[in-house]
C-alpha cells in the first residue's frame, strides 16, 4: 500500500510496529483506506491480488467463497 502511495511513511510505521498483533495491524490498515478515496480501495483490491491474497480479494469483490453455496 506504501508503494501504491496509499499510505504515508508513518502510517506505514504505525501499521509495521504492530507486527505483533496482526488483528490490530488490519483493523488500522482497513480504517486508513475507508477514509480516503475509492481509488485507495481500488489500490487495496489490488495489493490483495498482487500479494497473493486472491481468495480474499474474491470474499470482498463477490460476497462470498469459493465452494460455498
């Protein structure tokens, strides 16, 4: 998200010092981007596909998982 220019330095910082607690670290991320514009969702779906995170990606953008009925 920091090379997408989403996030700032500090932001970045914030988000990497709580490396321990990964929950809070998502939390933080996730309140980051809903407050900016649709393009820095945009960028998060996006880091979610180029990071390996298909699956995720597709619960977000569809609503659900794949195999389920």
């Amino acid at each position: 998200m920091f090379q997408l220019n989403v996030l700032t330095l500090k932001e970045l910082h914030d988000i990497q010092s709580k490396h321990k607690n990964p929950v809070k670290a998502a939390e933080q991320l996730l309140n980051i981007v809903i407050k900016q514009s649709s393009n820095a969702y945009s960028s998060f779906l996006e880091a979610l596909k180029l990071t390996g995170q298909q699956d995720l990606y597709e619960v977000i953008v569809t609503g659900s998982c794949k195999g389920t009925n």
